[in-house]
C-alpha cells in the first residue's frame, strides 16, 4: 500500500486543482447569465421596437438626455445647449 491517506481525502495538489475549477466554473457561469440577460433585454427590445416605431425615437431622446446628465454630474464634459 504505497497511499497511505485515508479514501477521503485528496492530495493538496488535487484540492486546488478543485478550487480552480470551481472558480473557472463560477466565472463561466455569470458569463453565461450575462449574455442571457442581454438577449432577453434585446429580444425585449425588438418586440417593443416592432410593436411601437415611435418608441425608438423616444428611447433615442431619452438616451441623450441620460448622456447630458451624465456629463455634467460626472463632469466629463461641457453640456451642449439645445434650445
């Protein structure tokens, strides 16, 4: 009998081999359920976009006034003037 550990137990090599699986694993997961994510906002968007043409307008007009705000409490920029 040359292994002499018990059957339950694992070299240290074999534990952080586990753990780094693990943690592999972990990582490919959220990757998974951030795509999905966006595919379901994106399908959510289609369909929205498909029911109502005059919808994207608006989602365009409320993404550029969400830039403007962003700018000036972020202070990226000088906000541009619309008038």
């Amino acid at each position: 009998m040359a292994d002499s550990s018990p059957l339950g137990e694992l070299p240290q090599d074999s534990v952080d081999a586990v753990l780094e699986l693990n943690k592999d694993l972990e990582r490919i997961i959220e990757a998974v359920e951030n795509v999905s994510v966006e595919l379901t906002w994106m399908g959510y968007d289609m369909v929205a976009l498909r029911t109502s043409p005059e919808l994207g307008a608006s989602m365009l007009k409320l993404k550029e006034a969400y830039n403007k705000c962003r700018a000036i409490i972020c202070g990226d920029q000088e906000p541009e003037m619309d008038i």
